[in-house]
C-alpha cells in the first residue's frame, strides 16, 4: 500500500497523526476539481458549487453516521472549535468544563473566548493510567449549576486514548447540559456514528485518517443549535434577499446553516469535493482489516519499547486505535525528536504529559513492518 502515497521511500514515517497523508488517486481526484474549476470559474463556484458540495457532504455523512444536513465542511477541527467558542452564549460566572488532555490550540480557543466573556475555562485533570470506567463519572461530579458546556476529544491528541464519549454525551445530555466533541482523529481510524455519540456539536477531520486532502473537515451540529451558529467569516449567507452575487443564489434553496457556514467567499473547494475518493479508497482496500493490521502493529511497538525501559503503559489496549503513545525515561521531547529524525530517519512526534515523555507512534495503512523494527533499533531509544 506504501506504493499508493507518495510518502519518500526512504522515510520512516509514524506521524499520520499530524497531518496525515494523502494518496496518489485521491490527490489526482482533487486536482481534476481544481482543472474544472478554472474550465469556468462562475459557473463552477457560482452555480454548482453547492449542489457539488452537498454531494460530497452526504458521502461524509454517511462514513460518519450523521444527516447530511447538520454537517458543514470547514477546513479542521480547529476551526469548527473556533465556530462553537465565538457562537456559544456564555455569560459572567458561566463554565466549560473540560479535561486535561486537551489539544492545546482548542484550549486556547476556549481560554479566549471564555476570558472575553468573563465566563472560566475549567479543565478536570484525568489520572494515568487511564481508567475508563471512570472517566465520565470523575467529569460530571466537577459539574457545577454554572456549567454551561462540556468539551472533550474524542481520540486525544497528546496521549492518543480513545474517550467514552457517547457515555459522557448521555449524561450530559441528563443533566441538561450542552456537549462539544473534538473528534480531530477519530473519523477513517475508528467506525464512527455521530447519531450515536449523540454529541450537540462534533468537529472533525477528514484529512487526517480518512486519507483527504489538506483541509477538509466538518462541523456537525444538532439542529436546535443551526440558527446559533456564526460563521467565522460573514458573507452572503446572512443576506437573503440582497442579491449581490451569482454564487450565493445557489444557495437560496438552502438550510441557514448550510448558506452561513459554507459560503464564505471565494476558495478552493477541492479538498472537501474529494472527500468521497478518499471514502472510496478506504472501503475497496477493506479499511476495517486495515485497522486491525495497524492497531497490531502499534501494540507490538508499545510492548517492545514498555518491557525495554520498565515502564508500563498509561492504558490498556482498547483505549488505543491505530495510534498509541510509549512512556520513555524523561527527557528533552524536542531534543529526543530530533535524533530519531537525524540519525534514524524517523517521523514521529515526543509528546509530554503530566511530567511524563511520550513517543506517539501512528501506524496506517502504508506503514510496513521494518518501519517499526527501525524504530525499535533506533540508538536514541536504546
């Protein structure tokens, strides 16, 4: 499968996480929009586009479990955050109560927005090793009558653990309380139904493990919270009537959702038009045995490197997916990065939590035995 991406051939590459990566037909299958996009631009960005785009929405829809028509394309996770944070109403004294394992760009997002407000951000520290079953019931007994709003990742970034985060919606959703998940690395690395999550808002992206271009990702939000969602860039979705430009008759026929949070000016769509290719390219090479092979791969990666230096994992193996985090003695991430990279050739990020070192390994389906036996004999983790 290597052969499929355009990955170079002498590189260990365990950082699907990051980025991820893109295959050959897929990029071909967006570069084909961007051609018929400048055959004619007007008629393409002024006319198809959101017959075009919501095509491509309900393909995602349907990996994902969700109704095309509460998902919107956005560029990443980060910026479907951002939508939530500037939309939701928070007043004086009000809450976010989150968890301490959080990306720290949508930590950043939600510290912005909350200080702004004088409403506070609260983040609810989770042990390691991670106990599963108590995760939801230690966050809803920090709930307070000034919570407002819950956010947690669905698979976290730093420390790689897949949360119970349709159990955690439910409660939520018992007490009353609004939920936002951050789904960044969930779509394409686990089966995903966001009818079941049952989340009020989930953003995630495509162009991580569902193998899209660069850039695409979807906002999804439940229906009775459409109307209070602001586009971060006002345009001609908040002017029905005016007229003013051939592409925003498009949308006319359109949800509010759908023409505030889509149309947002002049911009490549490409990415998100080939996200069904990158959605057919997963099923016909049997993406579910796909996952099973990586998620091996990972876990023999974990045990090797755990026994060699004596520590034990922070999970057990189902909190894991094709992405697992190995406890390494503490030292320099940064430093520690570096050699892998110089004297092994190998890409993969050193992450820190709570004092502790991590090497986060991500295993796709491109990722071949010997890179993982480089990594095993690489001097900088002897």
């Amino acid at each position: 499968m290597r052969d499929l991406f355009l990955l170079a051939p002498d590189l260990v590459f365990l950082n699907h996480g990051s980025f991820g990566a893109c295959p050959r037909e897929v990029l071909a299958e967006q570069q084909r929009w961007q051609l018929e996009m400048e055959r004619n631009p007007v008629e393409f960005l002024g006319r198809r586009s959101a017959e075009l785009l919501h095509q491509a929405r309900t393909a995602l829809a349907g990996e994902v479990g969700a109704n095309p028509e509460h998902l919107v394309f956005v560029p990443n996770a980060t910026t479907g955050v951002n939508v939530v944070t500037r939309s939701f109403v928070l007043a004086p004294g009000d809450e976010v109560l989150s968890t301490d394992l959080e990306y720290g760009a949508c930590d950043a997002a939600w510290q912005q927005a909350c200080a702004a407000r004088g409403a506070h951000y609260r983040r609810v520290e989770i042990p390691l090793p991670f106990e599963r079953e108590s995760f939801v019931e230690r966050l809803m007994a920090a709930v307070t009558p000034r919570t407002r709003l819950i956010y947690a990742s669905h698979i976290t970034s730093t420390t790689a653990l897949t949360l119970p985060v349709a159990a955690l919606c439910r409660a939520a959703r018992e007490r009353g309380i609004p939920t936002l998940i951050d789904g960044a690395h969930a779509p394409g690395q686990i089966t995903l139904d966001l009818d079941a999550v049952g989340a009020d808002f989930y953003v995630g992206n495509c162009h991580k493990w569902l193998c899209a271009p660069k850039g695409s990702g979807f906002l999804h939000a439940r229906p009775e919270h459409h109307a209070r969602l602001d586009a971060p860039v006002i345009s001609w979705g908040y002017a029905e009537g005016s007229g003013g430009h051939a592409g925003f008759d498009a949308y006319l026929g359109r949800t509010l959702f759908e023409r505030r949070l889509q149309w947002q000016g002049t911009r490549d769509l490409s990415a998100w038009l080939a996200v069904p290719a990158a959605i057919d390219f997963q099923r016909r090479h049997g993406w579910p045995a796909v996952r099973e092979r990586c998620h091996a791969l990972a876990r023999e990666a974990l045990q090797a490197l755990t026994r060699r230096h004596g520590l034990a994992p922070i999970a057990r193996d189902e909190d894991w997916a094709q992405m697992v985090v190995i406890p390494v003695p503490p030292q320099d991430p940064e430093a520690l990065r570096r050699r892998l990279f110089d004297e092994s050739g190998i890409e993969v990020p050193v992450t820190t939590h709570a004092g502790r070192t991590f090497v986060r390994i991500s295993v796709q389906g491109y990722t071949e035995p010997w890179e993982i036996e480089r990594l095993l004999d690489a001097p900088a983790l002897r």
